[in-house]
C-alpha cells in the first residue's frame, strides 16, 4: 500500500471528485482531504492510499494534469521531519 500526496488543488474540491479520478488507475483505499476548519473548503492538498503500481500508474497519468480549473501536483507521500522539543 502506498500513500499518495495531491497538492495544488482547488478550494471547492470534494473527496467524491478526487476518489472518481484516482479510481482510472486501480482501486482507492483510502481518501483524505485537508480541510479549513472555519471555510470548510479544501485546503489545497489531500492523500490517497492506492496499492503500489496502481499508485505508480496514477502519478504517471495525474502529475500535471488540470483538475477543476488547477493544474496538480501528485507524488508519494514523503513524512516530514521530526520537530525538537521547544
């Protein structure tokens, strides 16, 4: 299972677009939007977990692509460093 990272998307995207779209490639397990707590708008980012060469094959066809008006960035997930204690 690999996790996919999608930046770069528009505020008025929907889980249920984003899932549609993936679903061309293989079978989403999982779909997660970043959501602005006081809009309830997309933050302009989301993940989407995808078995390995489907997640390969959605990254060759999606990277660059327009989707709703924004051109997307779509890449495997790398985590973030880890912050020191303050």
């Amino acid at each position: 299972m690999k996790k996919l990272f999608i930046g770069n998307l528009a505020a008025s995207t929907k889980e249920n677009d984003l899932q549609t779209l993936f679903s061309e490639f293989g079978t989403v397990r999982s779909c997660k939007l970043v959501m602005d707590v006081f809009s309830g708008e997309c933050k302009g980012f989301g993940f989407i977990e995808m078995e390995g060469h489907e997640a390969r094959a959605a990254i060759a066809g999606l990277n660059g692509r327009d989707f709703n008006g924004k051109s997307i960035k779509v890449n495997f997930e790398t985590p973030r460093p880890k912050r020191g204690r303050r």
